[in-house]
C-alpha cells in the first residue's frame, strides 16, 4: 500500500471517481477512504474481492476441520451409531407417523 495514493479523503474520491476506479483495477490495491481525516472505509476491485471471499470460505473451512480435530481429540464426539440411536429415540414418535 503506497500511503499517498492510497489513502484519500471521500471528497477528492467523488470529485475523481474514474481516476480511482482506474487506479483500482490497474493496482489491484484497496484504497482507504476517510472521513473528517479518520478512515471511513475500504474499495477493492470486483476482481480483488472475489478472491478475498474464495480466501475466506477456505480458511473458514480449514477453522472448521480444526474445530472438528480439537473435539475428537479432546473427547466431545460420540460414534456416529450413538448419535442415530439417541436421534431415533428422542424423535421416535415423530418417526412412526
């Protein structure tokens, strides 16, 4: 991130608006937009985004397979046969009908 190019105030963004959305898809860098000098928020090319939401759902994944390793490890799963049978007898009249 180049501080002077990308960091802006949202005035100068509305009055050059093509410029940045130029900037963005050459750059492929965010641009911080502020507001009364603090940071008010973030744009990122549609391109750029897309990725950061492949990246996310994999890394929410990996966290969610390492959940699943930390609970068998640490004892809280049951064999799947437990859990059918605890199932069918908590929903068995549910199942009969």
């Amino acid at each position: 991130m180049k501080l002077s190019r990308d960091i802006q105030s949202l005035s100068v963004f509305k009055r050059d608006t093509a410029k940045f959305r130029r900037q963005l898809k050459r750059t492929k860098q965010p641009i911080v937009l502020t507001v009364n000098g603090k940071a008010d928020m973030v744009l990122i090319d549609a391109e750029s985004y897309d990725e950061y939401l492949r990246d996310k759902d994999q890394i929410d994944m990996i966290a969610s397979v390492n959940r699943g390793i930390d609970d068998m490890r640490s004892g809280r799963t049951k064999p799947a046969e437990q859990v059918f049978r605890e199932f069918e007898e908590k929903y068995k009249n549910l199942l009969s009908e």
